[in-house]
C-alpha cells in the first residue's frame, strides 16, 4: 500500500504531461482554465488529437484498440488532464456507444461503429429519459414497431446532452408492451440524420444549451442497428449506468476545481489579505478538500476492485453521490469567492464570444455560471436519490 | 411586544397578496423581462398610487408613516411574485433622503419618487471593496464653486433606471478610514459619468458607473459632509431587512412549488411525494420556510432598534440566518423538481437565481459573522 | 407588531425577577449555573416556593388557581427563569396530569388532585411508553381488566422520566383488545405506592439515571382514578401531545445554554486569545444564534396563535425538531469549547455530591456529560422523525 | 501508487479480525471496564506474543518492520472491538523511543515494551495549552549531577498503567516558545510526581501529573535537548492516524450495529428499515464509513512522507474529515435506535463515546484547521 507514485508510474506521468504539453491547443486550453464553455469543435479537435495517439478510447481493451492501460495509469491521465486544462472526454462514444457495441454488438457492428468513436470523428448521444419517466427509466414509452426489415421508431427522449451536435444516438426503446416494464426494451443505434428526427433546445436557467428534447416521428431505423437481442435492451443500458457511476466521481475535474477555486480565493481580496486566508472562507474550503481527498481514496479503491475483476457494484453509487455533491459545494464556495461580482451575467463571455471585457475580474464571469450549471450534476446520471435507493436497496438489503 | 400584525398591517397584507395574484402570473414576469424595458412602468404607477413606493416614510415627507415592517410585507409579496421593478433601490434611496435631506431636497425628490415620476438608485460598493462600506476611492472634491466627484462604482442595483443616483464618495481620509464619506445625488445627464449596463442573473439588473470630474452643484450633498458612515450602515440593515422579507417570500413560493411538485409528479407509478425521503426534505424546507419569515420579522422589527450596535448585530444575525435557510430551499427545491427544477422553463430556476443573488448582496453570510464578532467585541 | 417589551410587560419582568432574587434558594442556583444534576428535593423546594405564588400552575385557568397570565407573560417568566439559574418545572404534574385532569376530569378528581400540583407536593410521572410500542404508542399492551369497582393493570412501562421520584402516574393502559388500536385505550391515575410496582432504573450512557422501568404486576387501580370515558384514553392523550411539542421548543432554557456556552468560551483559551473570539468558534456559535433566533420567534408567534384561541397543530412539531436540534448543537459546542477537559467522567460533581474538585475547569466537567445526555432530547416525546411524519401528513397533505 | 493491501496485510487483517471476533463480545468488555484493572492483561499478552504492539518498529529494534498501515489495521480492529486496552499510548512511546533513544535507551526499554513487561505513555499536554504543542510550562533544569523536572502534565492517556511516561519538558525558552522542548522518561516510582487517575467518558481513564523537584539521572533525556518540537509533531500525527483507523474501525461497528437495528426492529407493523426516509440516513452512513476508511488510509500512507509540512497538513486533513465523519456517524446511530441508543446497556452509547472523545483529543477539528491554514502560509 503505497500513496506515491513508483518509479514507472511517473514514467507514465511525465508522458501524459509531455503530450499534452505540446498537443493540446492553446485556446482550447485558456477556455478551459476560464470555465468557458466549449464548441462541438473545440471537444472534437482534442478528441480527435488524443484519438490519433490512440488515447481517446483509453478505458477500452486492448484488442479494439485500446492503450491497454491498468486502473492507476487511467485514473492518472484524468487526473493529469483536468490538471492541465484539457477539455473532458465526451463520454457518449467511449465510454457508453462504445463499451456497449463492443461487448454485445456483431462483428458487423463493432467494424462499423468502433473506428469513428476511437478517432473522434462522429459525435454520439443517448436517448434514455423521456418525459414520464425521468428517473424510472423503465416506464419508457417510445415505440418501436418491428416492419420485417426495419423498426419504426415514434416517441420522444428528453434531458438528451448534446443532440444538438450529434451525428448517431443510441436509444432505448419499448419493442414489447406486455410483462414488466423491464422486458420489452431494446436498444438501438438510430443515424441523428434520419428523416423524422427533430432536435429541440432545452434552455437551462443559467442560459446555457446543452440539453434537448429529440423528437422521434416514424424513424425508421435498419434492423440491423439493434444491439443485441430484441426485448434485452435493458441489462444493456443497465451495464452501462453502473459504469457511468464510477466515472461520475469525476476525481480529476473536481480537484482541478479545487485548484481553481483556492486560485481565485487567493486573488480575491477581504480585507486586504487573500479572501484565501480569511480563517471562515479557508475553512469552508479544507472542509471540502478533506471530504475530496476521502473520495479519492475511495474512488482508487473501487477502481483497485474493478481492476481485479469484481463488479464495482452499488458501491460506485456512493462515487456517484459524493463526487456531485462534492463539485457542487466547490462550485458553490467559487461563487461565494467573487463576492457580488457573482451577480452580472455574462453569456457572451462564457461562450468565449466576447468582444466586450467581462464585468468585474474574469474569473468572477463564470463563477456564478458555474454554480448554477452545477446544480443538475445532483441530478442527471440517476439522481442523488436514485442512487441512495440503489445502495439501500442492493446494499444494505433493506 | 408583540408578534400580531396591526389591522392596517393585516389589511397592507391582503392588498399586496390580491396585487400578487392579478399581475405576476410567472409567464407575464417572464415577458417582462424579455421585453427590454426590465419592469413594468404600469405597475410601477399603480404602487405608487396604493402608497407604496414611499410606505415608511413620515406623513410630513410624502410617506404613509408606517414602519420598516411595513415595507417588509410590500417587500415578502414582492419575493413571493419575483418582482422585477426596483422597488428596493426606491425604498434605500427614498430613506436616506428622509433621513438626511435638506427640506429643499425632500420637497424636489420625495414626491416624484412617491408618484413614481422619479428613479433613484444608491451607489455604495466598489470593485476593490467586497462588501467592506468603509472601502471606499471614490471621492468628492469640495471646492468654493461646488464639487468634483472622481472614482467609480460597481454593482450599483437598479442603476439603469435611475434617474438621480446616491452615491457614497469619500471627502477626506485615506480610502479605507471610516471618517470621511459623504453622500451626493448625482444626475445620469451630468457630463463626465460613463455607465456600463448589464444583466444580472436575477434579471434585475445593475450598472458600473464611472465619474471623471463630475461637477456638482454644492446642493447635491446629502446629509452632513463627511459624516455618512452610520447611514451607510442603517441603510445596509434597511437593505437586508429588505431582502430578507423578499426572500421570506421567494421561498415560501419555492416550497408551494415543490410541494405541488410532490403531488403531481408520478414516478415509479405513484407521487413523488409518496415516497418519505422526500417527504422529510419537504418539511425541512417547510421548517426553513417558518424560520425566514421569523428572522425577516425579527430583522424588520429590530430596524426600530435606536442602539446602532444592536441593530446592526441583529440584523447580521438575519443575514446570516436568510442565507442558510434561502441557501436550503433554494438547492433543495430544485433538486425536488428533478430535471425540471434547471431549466429556463420553470419558475424554480429563477427563484434560486434571486435567492442566491440575495446571499450575495448587501454581505455574504461570512462577512456579517466577522461584523457580528465586531459587535461583540466593543461591547 | 414590536420586539421590545411594553411599559407593562417590563413591570411584569420586573416582578418576576425581583421574586427570583428573593426566593430561589442559593444552592439551588448554583447547582443549575453548573449544569449540575438535580434532586428530587432541588425540584420540589423550588416547586413548592413557586406554589405558595400560585406560579407552579403558570399555566392554568384562573378557575383551577393559575395566574391569569397571558401568553407573552408565560413567556416572559420562562425565559426569566431560566436566565436567573431556576430549576426547569418539571412538567408532568401542572403540564400533563393537570390539564388532562381539569379538562377531562370529575369534580372529585378535581377536588383530589389538583391541589397537590399546584403546590407540588404531589410527584407525578408518564407512564406512556412501553418496551415494544416506542414512537408507535397506539400499539401498547398493558392491561386493565375490568373487575367491578376496580381495573387490575399487569404489563410494563419503559422510559419513564423520574418514576424514582413520583407519588402518582398517569397512564395508558389497554381496556379493549379489539378494534382500531387507538380505540379500546384508557387513561389511568396509577399510586406509585399500590402493591404490585415495581420500579428500575434504566442507566444512560452518561451514566445517569432520570428513565426507568416500570413494572406493574396485578395492580389494583379504583375506578373512580379512571379520566373520561373508558376506552378513550387515546384522545387525552393525544391533546397532551400537542401541548407538549409547544413546551419542547424551551426556549428560555435553551437561550440560557446559548449564554453558558459564551460563557464558558470566553474563558476558555485558544492561542493567548478567548476562544470566542477565535473566527471558526465564533461563527460556529453565532450560526447556532441565529437560528436560535429564528426560533424564539417562531415560538412567539405560535404562542401568539395559541393565544388567538387556535390550535397549536402541527407547527408544533416544528418547534420540538427545530428545539431540540438547536439545544443539541449548543451543548456540542460547549462541549467543544472545553477540549480535551471534555473527556473526565465525574459523576460525583455532576451530582454535586464531590469532596473531591472537578478535574479541570468547573464549567468543563459537565460539558460533555451534558452533551451525551442532550442526545436524548431529539428521540423523547416523539422522535424527530415522528414529528417529521406528522408535519409531512398533517400540514403538507402527503 | 497501490492502494491494494499486501499479502502479509491481508493475512494481518484475518488475524485481527479473528482475535476481535473471539475476545470482545460487548458483555465481556463491559465486564472488563467494570472490573476495576481497566483492561485485560490476558489479552494483552496475547497481543504481545502476535507481535502487535511493536508492529512497525524496525527488526533491529524488536518490531516486525512493519509500516504506520500495520499499526492502522491492528487499530480498526480495536476500534470495532471498543477495546479497552492502553495500545495507542504504547504504540507513541515505543516509536518515539525508537526514533529516539540510545542503543541503551532501546535495549532497556522496547523489548520489555515488545514483549506486554512495560507500560508506558506519553505526557504532552498541559491544562493551559488547549491542543498547542508548543505551549509547555512543565520545566526542565538540567544539572551538572543530573536534571529536574518542575511542573504538570494533564490528561495522559493510559497513564494509569504506565511504569515510565515519556514527558514534554522545557529545557528553554519562554512558556510558548517552539525551541527548547525536551523529551525524558520518567518512571512512576520517582519522589515528587503526584498523580490523579480518573475515569473517562469513553472507559479508558486518564492521569493528571504533577512534578515536584523530581530528579532525574541524564539518561532519562530522549533525543536530543531542546529539538523535541518536529518529533512531537510527528508523534502527533502518528496518533492521527491511529486514530482515524481506529474511528474507522468504530464507525462501521456502529453501521452494522444500526443496520441489524433497522432490519429486526419492527414499528407499525413493520420492520424500522422500511421507512425510506432511514433507509437514506443509513446510507450516508455507510457512505461516510467508506469516507472513514478512506480518510484513514489516506492518514497511515502519509506518514511515510518524508516533508514533515505535508504530512502533517495531510494528517490535519485526516482529522477533519474524521471529525466530520465520526460525529455523522456517531450522531445518526444513536437516533436511529431511538430510546435504546442512549442507554448503557447497548453497545452504540459506548461507541459514541469513543468517537466523541477522539474528536476531543490531538487537536479537535477547528484546531486542525487553523494548524492547515499555517502550512498553507508556510508554502
């Protein structure tokens, strides 16, 4: 048991640093040192950069093309990432498309889907949610009607992140209407470009657009994008969500809010000295960083498990929980760190669209943006109390 | 003492519930705000014709002569309605006025900005100050033919509308000395003063404004020269009684919100609100809910205070309350919303955008615990 | 509406003080500054001083011997008492028994028991609770079998407060087997000195004894000690209940506790400097101040409402959660004030029976015995989750 | 990087948790505290001959070679157990002694340590100096013929049972200074040390010492005069981390413990446990146990760091997550057992205890903070 690094693993460290160091562009970097947000293709460049080094899809396995890197090397090029500005990996392709086509896909698809994922040069998005059935993901209502050939897909997904810049989505549909809610759902790859398709914005409070409503009107969709079997699509997406719970601790982008938020608090000034060194705001922030660095430890150990074979389990619930909470307060504390200047609102800024110098210091443009952004991490991936339900339930036996 | 309402207290209550009720239904406040003008100069007009704009004022300035708790229930219905107009800058702007004018600028200013004719905003925060009142660069050169106003202030709350500005400026001492500031009423149409407009993310509103040799005629000095420090701070505490009432309203509509949420919304077959985890965060905010409008009531009733010290230290102590319980209800409420709770779409996002906006004014919590234990320790 | 007292209440304030000044007896305060723990003696001397005042029944109709106070008033002498270092009054006779009595009772019962509560020199004790029927009091067991002009009660009471001390109970007891739960439960005036009790003590991990068991082996119970209407017990008691969430807010005593609690930090030393003046200390004890404040007129206006002739209702819930939280946060804190003096287990001094001197500060050698037993405050008279549940039904309709 | 417990660590955590499993039903601890020895010599030997108490000494001095995360597994299981026995008082000496001491010093005291023959503690508090370190009045004169130890000591742990206490003395420098803190080993039989034992909240007891012109020979100094500071601190930490394993430990006793409470306790008709709202509690329960154990191991790898400013920011970070997670944790299952848990009879009072009483001692969480804040201004 060991907290430092040995000696190969800061081998592996001083690669990653040296390769973002000189690959990754510059203003793609100062948007993200700003908490900018960033364009389809500011994410596609860099994706596309790593994806040639073959980084993009660095959680894969080796034989589709995967690094074939262990839990600690991964969990350091995240780290190593945030810590230098890159943008995060949209996790649509490689972390769920992908991952999902690998394991349960046909040769056919895998051959077909998998190199645009791991060069980044299609952009996929997930239709799970529907607007009755948010969090009980299994009351899902879009249809799919099997035509011999194809399926005919009629219904609606919502809270859809990035369908806006999507080229392929990967859906849940009901193929069967009798027995539990659980049965009957298949899981399909629809081309965003099919006619039938239509993509409304979801605008959130904060003014941001990320989010959208995809309607589904008689989308035929060739049988042969389904994965796996008819009627099983649910053990599939199931798959996928205890997956997604582990990323969702999000160790490295929330230390680099750590990071950026005692970078602010020493600028700030109270009272003539660092708000930094104001003994409350100092301690409100160690308070959080404590909890960071117990998630930390956490999240290795989970990653330590995974690594030797066992499921991650309910367990990755608690990633889950704790890592929104956790980025959520940093958010919050950034906020209170730039004092009133958390109050202009400043879109133009934030989409890095800006003629105009931002009201007050730049880094209290985003600050309050961010707060409010962040509020939905509680939320999206299985909210906070879905997933302490989960944990009860499969836990705690209760 | 005595927690009852007044019947003219009860009756103020019922008329600005009914004036709630007719005119900010969510979707007209959301065209409002679209519309460019930022408020509703109609409404504006009928507050000023109910007696509102100028409540607390003395009968003799043009007020109805009521008390601080009085524009506290104006204000609770305007929190509750996410008002837009800036009734709040009225209320600060209108009282340093009664406090410290001369008779000759009561009569020329209180009775516009009662009838609604007139704007006003207060300018006392600058970009190096945080929330520090004594924190100020600005100043005021008093020469034999008037004064020179140099400097600039930041977040000045409802100054796109305004008319005439209050603005702190400091006519001796070094930036940071108590002694030394002054207030004076600044014309938007002097020559020398550059505005920068924005939207804040309340949608109320502010603007930066910059004086480069602002002349101003000797009449523009409010109050004794060099002695504004204390109405500084009674204007702060006016301010977060203010805001505390406003907020005692946001969140009581937040809990509404949510609490018809729970009823509505099916999941899993059956209302949300079946199920007793979110049950007992319901109630949680509902104990929040008492708990504002109790510290509200305290933080209005203790304006009244004559002790500037104890005033002061009480109304900190409702700072820091509102921040927690808003701070709670606000997360709370759009968390209970689910997805739905984030968007642009519903009320829900807008309130928390108020509410945290409050925290951030007038004082973060953190700054009034430092001032509470100034307080404490000159006692 | 005003905060501060009228012409009139500070000559009530002021007669209530001058009373306090010139009765309580010195050891006793002395014993309640210290946070020591009281007699059954320290009580009843107290009790009874404030009896021959007619102040013990503070709270009583002028008919059955109260004051005549108004609500402020009640208030008023609370809150006095507890600044002044008075014993709380122990609530089960002219809180619980007597109102019961007097709303409920028989001109006799009147006659018989009123007396010895307004002068307190009746003990009386609760005997509600049982060992498999804790929050869910409808489900108890004890019998009483209906024998011509007597019940005979068999079964057990458990966490009953001070049933060492007390001459009477008043008591639940089952007269109906079938039915709704609630139906078929009466309310009894037990003599603690009947043949077939038996009391024991429960030991609290402080180790202090206030709770105990009692043992009720073919009790003979006269008809004439039954209230109302037999098998109607549950409505009296669930009239008390509500008058008891009202008092659980204690706020004078819990004010007090706040002033203690700067007290003690303002000796104790932190770096040279008194540790309130300490910004983490100070922030964390002027947080739990406010809400103390937002409590006290939460009370206020409850009380107000109660005054108006409404019912107190599930608001008083309210103020039982809130209360109790706010009273455990101050003793925590005390608790915190005194460091590592927080760990000396001295039983003598909490009883004041010590030859010996305190280990360390006198203010710190109840401090943390104080803070374990407060633990109890948010389970007694219904749990916090209890009233939680009632609130949520009652007053949110869920 | 390697957060996978070695072969022989695995093989240490069976071992403990089999010796915890056959030896501390809650009855025979309760036995053991009621007594009047304190703890069980039995066990103690037991402990001794497994090689535990000097796990992580080095083998030239009698240890296994062990590292801090030795110690930290040994301290869970006692933690689980609510054992009573004076290890961590044993465990600072001994490796202060190792650290520290003179061939001689090691030959003459470790193995009797190693082998249960000796019990010692450490003295480093003081009644003034709240939580510092460096704040020590206890006097040390040092003479030709020898030195004299002048002062008191307050709350050491496991001092009752200590033969030799290795005490805290200022051989220079003012009562605050950092320079001039000394080190000496001091036996219980010497003329002049006044003693008070007392019990404490969580059953382990405590001495209170005081020094009369107690004479000491010059072989009694521990390291090097006047350079005790860094070492204290390391010490410190130590305990940190032993701590924090043990709260660890405790903490998902008292999970468990809550869990079946949940379960067999039925209410309306149905078990405790069907109640969401306690089903969420219990989860973030269990989730600050993992947080505990996290924190914990974070706390026992850091101490192998070799900047004594990041280990000991470490280590302080370690307390306040502990801090936090114990109090949850202790708090949530009291209430969550209701009447019972606040009682005597049951096992989770006695735990809450514990935890308390850990919060209170080596630096309390604010105390912790303000000591975070010192490194951040050294850096």
């Amino acid at each position: 048991m060991e907290f430092r690094l040995n000696q190969e693993q800061q081998a592996f460290a001083d690669e990653v640093r040296e390769f973002i160091r000189t690959h990754l562009p510059a203003d793609i970097a100062r948007k993200v040192r700003r908490d900018q947000h960033l364009s389809r293709d500011d994410y596609m460049r860099w994706q596309q950069i790593l994806g040639q080094k073959g980084w993009h899809t660095f959680n894969w396995p080796e034989e589709y093309g995967g690094p074939g890197w262990n839990v600690i090397q991964s969990y350091l090029f995240e780290v190593i990432s945030a810590e230098m500005d890159c943008p995060i990996i949209q996790p649509f392709g490689p972390r769920m498309a992908g991952p999902v086509i690998y394991t349960f896909g046909t040769e056919e698809q895998k051959d077909r889907f998998l190199p645009g994922i791991r060069d980044s040069t299609v952009w996929w998005c997930q239709g799970y949610s529907e607007p009755q059935s948010g969090s009980d993901l299994a009351s899902l209502s879009t249809q799919a009607e099997d035509r011999g050939d194809h399926y005919l897909v009629n219904g609606q997904k919502i809270w859809t992140s990035y369908a806006h810049y999507a080229d392929w989505m990967f859906c849940l549909v009901r193929t069967r209407g009798d027995g539990r809610p659980q049965e009957g759902i298949s899981f399909l790859l629809i081309d965003m470009n099919s006619p039938g398709i239509e993509v409304q914005p979801i605008l959130m409070m904060e003014g941001t657009h990320s989010f959208n409503t995809v309607f589904l009107d008689n989308v035929k969709v060739p049988k042969e994008n389904l994965i796996g079997e008819q009627d099983k699509g649910w053990s599939y997406a199931k798959f996928l969500l205890e997956h997604e719970r582990v990323d969702n601790a999000a160790i490295g982008v929330t230390k680099a809010a750590m990071r950026r938020l005692k970078a602010i608090a020493s600028q700030e000034r109270s009272d003539e000295r660092p708000l930094l060194e104001d003994p409350l705001f100092h301690a409100r922030v160690i308070e959080v960083e404590a909890q960071l660095q117990a998630l930390e430890v956490t999240a290795l150990r989970v990653l330590s498990q995974v690594a030797s074979g066992q499921a991650p389990g309910p367990v990755a619930s608690l990633l889950k929980i704790r890592g929104t909470e956790i980025a959520q307060r940093i958010s919050e504390l950034t906020s209170q760190a730039v004092g009133h200047y958390a109050l202009p609102f400043q879109p133009g800024y934030l989409r890095d669209e800006g003629a105009e110098e931002p009201v007050g210091p730049a880094h209290a443009a985003t600050a309050a943006n961010n707060y409010l952004w962040r509020r939905s991490m509680s939320i999206y991936g299985g909210s906070n109390e879905i997933q302490r339900n989960i944990i009860a339930k499969h836990m705690l036996e209760l | 003492m005595d927690l009852n309402y007044s019947e003219e207290q009860q009756m103020l209550r019922e008329s600005v519930e009914r004036f709630v009720r007719q005119h900010y239904a969510f979707p007209d406040r959301q065209k409002r705000l679209a519309d460019g003008r930022g408020f509703s100069r109609e409404l504006w007009q009928q507050m000023a014709e109910l007696g509102w704009l100028t409540i607390s004022l003395p009968e003799e300035d043009g007020g109805i002569g009521g008390s601080v708790a009085d524009t506290a229930i104006v204000m609770e219905g305007l929190g509750q309605a996410l008002a837009l107009e800036p009734y709040l800058p009225t209320v600060l702007a209108s009282v340093l006025i009664a406090r410290l004018g001369t008779d000759e600028q009561k009569a020329r200013y209180l009775g516009p900005l009662a009838e609604g004719q007139l704007q006003m905003a207060v300018a006392f925060t600058e970009p190096q100050a945080r929330y520090q009142l004594d924190d100020c660069a600005t100043r005021l050169e008093v020469r034999d033919d008037g004064m020179v106003l140099e400097g600039g202030k930041s977040l000045v709350l409802g100054g796109q509308h305004a008319d005439m500005t209050v603005v702190v400026a400091r006519s001796s001492g070094d930036r940071k000395s108590p002694d030394g500031l002054s207030l004076v009423l600044v014309d938007r149409e002097l020559p020398g003063i550059e505005r920068r407009d924005y939207q804040t993310n309340d949608g109320l509103g502010a603007v930066d404004m910059h004086f480069s040799s602002v002349r101003l005629p000797a009449s523009a000095l409010l109050g004794p020269r060099g002695e504004a420090l204390p109405e500084i701070e009674y204007m702060l505490d006016l301010a977060i009684a203010c805001v505390a009432s406003e907020a005692a309203g946001a969140v009581s509509a937040l809990c509404q919100a949510t609490l018809e949420y729970l009823r509505n919304r099916t999941q899993f077959g059956r209302p949300l609100g079946a199920n007793q985890a979110l049950q007992h965060r319901m109630v949680d905010m509902f104990i929040a809910q008492e708990e504002t409008r109790s510290i509200a009531l305290y933080g209005a009733m203790m304006m009244e205070e004559p002790d500037p010290v104890a005033r002061k230290r009480a109304l900190s102590l409702t700072k820091v309350e509102i921040a927690r319980t808003a701070r709670h209800v606000a997360q709370e409420a759009v968390q209970l919303h689910g997805a739905m709770g984030v968007t642009e779409e519903l009320s829900v996002g807008h309130y928390f955008k108020r509410l945290t906006a409050i925290n951030a004014t007038f004082g973060d919590s953190d700054w009034h615990l430092h001032r509470i234990a100034q307080c404490d320790h000159q006692q």
